[in-house]
C-alpha cells in the first residue's frame, strides 16, 4: 500500500467518524426537544401566572439614591 492509499484510508476513516459524531449530535438534540404539546402547556401556565416587578436598569434609576 502506498502513501496515496493510505491517506485515502485515513481520511474515509476520518470521514465516518465525524458522520457518527454529527448524527449522535442531531439524535442528542431531537430527544432533548419538548414536544409541541409540552411547549403549548407551559406556554398556557405562564400565561396565567402574573409577571416578577421588573428589574434592571430602568427600575434602578428609579429606586431612590443612597447618600
């Protein structure tokens, strides 16, 4: 075998191991997935559930300075 077949080899080599690793990836990702029913059902609880005071820069200007 010369260093052309070789390199060959590794590179297909290479190949099938980076197609394993992608769709373990893609398989990861879609079992990680809520459903569109869970999706919909939290959507509704927050819904109904009444919003935090807000924080962040603006309700810190607001709030009254320390001397």
């Amino acid at each position: 075998m010369n260093d052309r077949e070789k390199g060959i080899r590794k590179l297909d080599q290479v190949d099938r191991r980076s197609q394993v690793g992608v769709s373990r990836a893609l398989r990861a990702r879609d079992v990680s997935r809520p459903s569109p029913g869970d999706v919909e059902a939290a959507l509704e609880r927050i819904g109904k559930t009444p919003l935090p005071p807000r924080t962040g820069p603006k309700a810190d200007r607001d709030a009254p300075r320390r001397s």
